[in-house]
C-alpha cells in the first residue's frame, strides 16, 4: 500500500446503482469531469456517455481494465495527492467514503477553478453536491449541523438543541474554517 494512505482508503469496491444515479444525473453534457479514485471505470465509463470529456485518475493499475474505451475518456494510473488537476475540470467525483485528503483535493481543486463536487466523503454515507465556492465562516454559524466546505468535517455546532425546531433540526449549513480547520492550522 502507498504511504500515508490508510487500508480502507486504499480498497477498491464498487457503489450502489443509487449512488451511481445520483452523480449521472449531476453531470451536464458540457462537464469536463474528474473521477478521482475512479477504480475498475466503471462510473467512469457511463459519465462520458453524457459528458464532454472524463479525466479519471486510479492509483491501483490492477483495477484497471485493458479493453477499448471511449474516445472522450482519458485514464491516468496516478496518486491523486501528487497528481496535477488539469485544465478546465468542471466537475469532480470523489466517492471514496474512506478518504482522509480531502482538504488536500479540494485545495486543488479550488486553485484549478472547479467550483463542483460531487461527493460521499463528508457524510461517509449517501452522496452529495458541494459546492467549492467560499462557505460560510463557521464563527457566524447560529448552531445546528454543519459540513465543512474546505477539510470536510461535519458536526453539531452551538449547545443550545433546545432553540431547534422540527424546520431547522435537519438543516445543514456549509462552512469553512470549523474546529478541525482551526486545529490543523494550529502550530
Ligand atoms: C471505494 S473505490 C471507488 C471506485 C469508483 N469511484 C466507483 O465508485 O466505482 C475508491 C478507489 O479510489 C482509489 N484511490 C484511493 N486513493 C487514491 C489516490 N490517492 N489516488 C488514486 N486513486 C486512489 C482506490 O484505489 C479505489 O480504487
């Protein structure tokens, strides 16, 4: 296994067909996507029948397949953490519930321009959109469940649940700059 990678980050197994509906019906016909970790291509594969052009990056060549692939799909047995972004990435796919950098590729792919994610890192369950502009500064969060924009942390900010309501209770604000942002930038 490569270094700084821990065994479930590393493991290639595929998702369900729900997972794979929901980034499908995420990407445009004018995407140019990224597919990081993008194991035996298999979603790689059906987001280029729609998009553009798919960039997918794998680090285990032996997941890879050997048999013709479509024109518009360019493969790259890389490590994603060293791995420039290309030029133009409007979109990128992480489903990787295991990840443990990604505040490492969302610092990418911001300077790259991408302002899309789509992802099931955060919440290791389900799969989601994030958007890649600025959150919200976690200091002006009224409380309530948060997800944070640059190192994807999520929690429950604030003590007082008892200000929650039936309406707020399951809403979610995206942030930057939580407690675990400010314990990694910490000397
Ligand atoms: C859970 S699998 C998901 C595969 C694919 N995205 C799918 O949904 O079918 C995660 C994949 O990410 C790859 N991976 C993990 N870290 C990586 C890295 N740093 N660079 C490239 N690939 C990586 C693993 O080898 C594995 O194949």
């Amino acid at each position: 296994m490569k270094p700084g990678l821990n065994s479930w980050e590393a493991m290639w197994a595929p998702y369900d067909e729900a997972t794979y509906a929901f980034v499908l019906s995420q990407i445009r016909p004018d995407d140019v996507v990224l597919d990081i970790g993008a194991g035996d291509l298999r979603l790689a594969r059906r987001m280029a029948a729609v998009a553009r052009r798919v960039v997918a990056w794998e680090m285990q060549a032996g997941t890879l397949p050997e048999d013709a692939l479509p024109g518009n799909l360019h493969v790259v047995c890389t490590d994603a953490r060293i791995q420039a972004v290309p030029d133009g990435v409007t979109v990128a796919v992480l489903l990787m519930r295991h990840c443990t950098h990604y505040a490492l590729y969302i610092e990418k792919l911001r300077a790259a321009g991408c302002r899309r994610l789509i992802t099931n890192t955060r919440w290791g369950m389900g799969v989601e959109v994030v958007d890649l502009g600025p959150g919200e500064p976690f200091a002006a969060t009224t409380g309530g469940w948060y997800a944070c924009r640059r190192c994807g942390a999520v929690g429950f900010a604030g003590e007082d649940a008892v200000a929650l309501t039936a309406e707020t209770i399951d809403r979610v604000t995206d942030v930057e700059g939580c407690p675990r942002c400010a314990a990694s930038n910490a000397p």
